[in-house]
C-alpha cells in the first residue's frame, strides 16, 4: 500500500432528490412519518403495461438548480445528480473559491444512463434518417455524464468516476470515493447515483424480466420481506454525499455528521440476475465491511437492506444476514427504505446511505412501511414500526444484477 490509511473519511453534506422530497429535509421528514411515493405512471401512457405504478419524482424544476442552457443538454438523470450535488455542497459550506480544485473528486454513477434519449432519437432515426439524429445524443446518453456534469458544473477537477454495477452503483460509488480519500488522491469526494429510467423501454425490459411487481395497489405494490411481496417498483431520483478527509473537514470548520469506517464489495459469480442462493456474496461484503472498520459483527444492531421486494432477493438477501451474523441475525434490526421510494437502481444505494446518516443522527430506525405478512423463510426483525433508539453502526447493503454484492459501515462521529 503506497498510502497513508489511517485517513479518516466524514460525511459534511448531503443532497437528495426522491419520489418523496425534493431535498433531504423533506425527503426525511417523509420517511420519518412512513409516506410512499407510490403512484400511476405519468410520464407515458402506461394503460397497456403490465406494471402500472411507479415512484416519480414530482414537481421537479432544473431552472431551480441550474441555468436554462445547461440544463437543455441534460437529461434527467444527469439534472437530478447536479441538484442533489448542489444541495450537498451548500450544505456541506464548500467554498470551491477557497479549495484546490484538484483534489476535489467526483463519484456520482448512474446505473442506466438516458434510455429516454435513446427511444427519442431511434424513433427518429426510424422516421426521418440518420441526419436528423440529435448531435447532443451520444453525450446527453452515457451514463458517466451524471459525474461528467457535475464535476463541470462546480469546478470539481479531481477524479471524476462512474463506477456502473446496476443496483449496487450508489453504493460501490460511495465506496471508492472513501477508498480514494483514504489513500490519498482527493481530500473531498461528491459521490452518489443518479437514475431515471421510468420510459417505456425501462419498465417493459424489467417487467418481461419479471421483475417489476404489477400489483395496482399504492400500498401493497412495494412491501420487502413480506410474504405477498411480488416485485420491485421503479423509482427515479438522485442521491448525493460530501465526502471529506477529516483534517480537511476540521480545518474549514465543516460541521460533521458522520464517519465513513467500511467497505466490502464481493460478487457472487453465478447468476445474471439472481443473487446467489445461499447469500454468500453479500454475506462476505456484510463481513467485510464490519472488519474494514476494525469493529466486531457484534457492533452492528441495524442493517439498511437492499430488500427490494422481489422474492428471490429479500429471501437470498435474509440468508446472507444469517450466514453472516450467524444466531445474531435475529437481533439486529433490518428495515428497507425502497418500501417509501421504490428502487432507485443506481441512486438506491446512495439515497439509503443518506438514510442511515440521518437515521444515527437521529437515534431513529424507520419501519419498513406497507410490511404486514410474515414469510416463513424470511424470519428476522425488518422494523414493522419505527423505532427510536440511539445506536453506533449503521450497515447498508446493495445487490446489483451481475452478481454485484457491495456494503458500507457508516458510524456515528466521535472525535
């Protein structure tokens, strides 16, 4: 190792943009009082869809975060990850003026990138010809240009990534920013996800691939670890978090709120779509973050899972707890935020992150909403009611497609 790791990395801000608020604050008053963002689709005519609901973002305005002119050549995965960065800059009192610009970085990923520009202009190509297809196409699609925005947009000249494992993204991106600060190459990382692919191609590619519940319900549709559970529900949004070496953090009086100690990452190397059966893979993620940190798996008392509400995952995802933690499985706490906001596949990771800060700073655990019918098989504590408790760890998993298994132990900051 060429680098100093013993570098502590903090959490000083974060920016939000979700299906149930359009900042942190009014997306955690939301959570803290259980209100889902569930809805009919609006952004097309969904009548002849199997899946008829989804987690949309709503009253969203980019002129609110960005000029006119920039926000044009956005799509809107890219507008929601400059918004949610805006806000987490702000809040953190980064002052870019006073910064070296180098040494500030971006991690922001995108699981997806624009499928809507995409349908746009091969519906074009279709009916017009290939000269009539958007110049702006290719740069308005890519899926980095959630990152590439956004490091243009406030200067941020560091390393600018995107690191793309589907549904783990938010979380893998979070976790090579920490990795980057702590090894030395940036002192402040932007990092999180960004997401929207509520388009037709997006919700028929996940419905064929029985993914996506076609429940009609708002309040059964997206319900993880209950028995009924039937399938995920499409959400959009963005998540971001300010990153900061604490020398850093303390020399510009940035206030805290909380510590960045683990990261482990394993894949499962068995299914495309399947999380493996016995959990292994996010097991060892589970087991290794915890050791990053240099705490015992008789720390952790709550675990923010990727429960997506598919029935292959929150079982396979219920062993991986056990395997991992063995008989005391049963008494940590385990909740699901994607039974608010759906899953936000690449901005899922970073949106729950931003959760289990709030969550530590709180002392307060959010139930996992909607959640009514015990499953045989998955028989642990997934919070049914809130509970308010002050605790240290928090542990939060994502499993992406392609068998991508990624965990982050955030802690409560003591000096």
């Amino acid at each position: 190792m060429g680098a100093d790791m013993s570098r502590r990395v903090v959490v000083t801000g974060m920016g939000a943009i979700t299906p149930i608020g359009l900042s942190v604050e009014e997306f955690w008053a939301a959570v803290k009082s259980g209100k889902t963002g569930f809805a009919p689709i609006t952004k097309f005519d969904a009548s002849e869809y199997k899946c008829k609901l989804a987690a949309e973002v709503k009253g969203f305005d980019p002129k609110n975060y960005m000029d006119f002119k920039a926000a044009k050549r956005m799509e809107a995965f890219c507008q929601f990850a400059v918004a949610a960065s805006k806000e987490a800059i702000a809040d953190a009192g980064l002052d870019m003026q006073q910064e070296d610009p180098w040494r500030v970085g971006v991690a922001v990923g995108s699981g997806i990138g624009s499928l809507q520009a995409m349908e746009r202009e091969h519906s074009k190509l279709l009916e017009k010809g290939p000269n009539r297809v958007n110049p702006f196409l290719v740069p308005m699609m890519i899926s980095n240009m959630a990152a590439g925005n956004v490091s243009i947009q406030f200067g941020l000249k560091g390393k600018s990534i995107n690191v793309v494992t589907a549904c783990a993204t938010g979380t893998n991106c979070i976790g090579e920013a920490f990795r980057t600060i702590q090894y030395g190459d940036a002192d402040v990382m932007v990092a999180g996800g960004a997401e929207s692919s509520i388009s037709p191609i997006g919700v028929s590619g996940f419905t064929a691939l029985t993914a996506l519940s076609t429940c009609e319900d708002p309040s059964r549709c997206s319900i993880p670890f209950d028995k009924e559970r039937s399938g995920f529900v499409m959400g959009e949004g963005a998540g971001v978090v300010i990153l900061e070496e604490l020398e850093h953090a303390r020399k510009r009086g940035a206030r805290i709120y909380a510590e960045v100690v683990g990261y482990g990452c394993f894949s499962d190397a068995f299914h495309i779509t399947s999380p493996a059966e016995d959990g292994s893979g996010a097991a060892k993620a589970m087991e290794c973050a915890v050791q990053d940190a240099g705490a015992a798996l008789t720390d952790i008392t709550y675990i923010n899972a990727h429960g997506t509400s598919t029935h292959l995952n929150d079982l396979f995802e219920t062993r991986a707890i056990k395997l991992a933690f063995g008989e005391q499985a049963s008494r940590i706490r385990i909740n699901s935020t994607k039974s608010m906001v759906g899953h936000l596949l690449g901005a899922a990771g970073a949106v729950e992150f931003i959760t289990c800060v709030k969550e530590l700073q709180e002392g307060f655990i959010h139930a996992t909403v909607g959640y009514q019918i015990p499953d045989e098989e998955c028989d642990l504590n997934y919070c049914k009611e809130p509970v308010e408790e002050e605790f240290t760890y928090a542990l939060t998993n994502s499993l992406g497609f392609g068998g991508h298994n990624a965990s982050l132990l955030v802690k409560k900051f003591v000096e």
